[in-house]
C-alpha cells in the first residue's frame, strides 16, 4: 500500500472550513474540472437523499472521466468515520467501488489561532497487482496537481478577499 499527504494553511475559521468539507458541494467545489465529476446520488446513513451533511455511513455516487479520455469510471465512496471536536475535526472515505483495489482518504483539520490547518493522508493501491505496486511511487504525478489545486481552491473560497 502507498499513501500521499499533503497539508495547507487557511487562513479562515476553523468551523467554516469543516463545514465547508463535510457536504457534497464541498466535495464538487474541490475538484478540478479536468476530472469531469459527476455526482450521481448522495445518501444519508439511514439511507436518505442528498443529507446536509455526510455523517459516518454516508456514500456518494459519481463519475469521473480524467482529461475528458475514456469511458467514464464510477466511484462510490462511504463515509466510514468522523469526529468533531473543539480544535480538532475529521471524516475518512473509503472507495467501494471504483478504479482503484484501495482508496482510503482521511481529512484533518485542525485549530490554529483563528486560521485552519488542513490536512490530507491517502492510503492507495493501483491496479494492476505486482505491476500497480511498481508503480505506486508514480501516482505522486496524478496526486500532487489535484490536490495542490484542491487546498489552492480552498483557500480561495474560504481565505475572502
């Protein structure tokens, strides 16, 4: 298993960036338009539509199709912990379903004086078995610019001007 981290410095209060992140929108604010997301359905633990927020249990339902190539790939995620507390905050996805073996994504956020520390760890496998392994070192490539552009995004919408 590979993992990639990354973390970004908002300077904007730590309930608003949480809560900015604990929604869909969220979710398709955050990812850049080459992926091509689509979010089909979101569902509640108890299996409601489009909750207002997506507590532990909840799944998402999309599409991406990167750089507009290729068939497009279904991706559902489950929320499968979060915690909230006074200067800490955190939800972890797993991937289900989708292009990769193993996708689990943690969110972190943290306090620090009236700004926000926000952080990303994913734990991942590519396909392709023995060969996906190999490989593993170079999915920094696709990583590194989604990511940068998601905590340059969330500065943006969150910083003000």
């Amino acid at each position: 298993m590979a993992t990639y981290k990354r973390s970004v410095r908002v300077e904007a209060p730590f309930e608003d960036v949480w809560a900015f992140h604990a929604t869909g929108d969220g979710l398709v604010a955050l990812t850049p338009e080459w992926m091509h997301l689509q979010i089909e359905s979101e569902r509640g633990p108890d299996g409601e539509p489009d909750p207002d927020v997506l507590e532990t249990g909840s799944t998402v339902v999309s599409t991406i199709r990167p750089f507009g190539v290729g068939p497009r790939q279904r991706w559902v995620s489950e929320i499968v912990a979060r915690e909230h507390e006074d200067d800490y905050a955190m939800f972890r996805d797993e991937m289900a379903e989708g292009p990769f073996p193993r996708w689990v994504h943690t969110h972190s956020f943290y306090r620090d004086d009236g700004a926000t520390v926000v952080r990303d760890f994913v734990e991942y496998d590519l396909p392709g078995g023995p060969a996906g392994r190999v490989a593993n070192p170079l999915a920094w490539i696709g990583l590194e610019p989604m990511f940068r552009y998601r905590h340059r995004k969330t500065k943006e919408l969150l910083e003000g001007p």
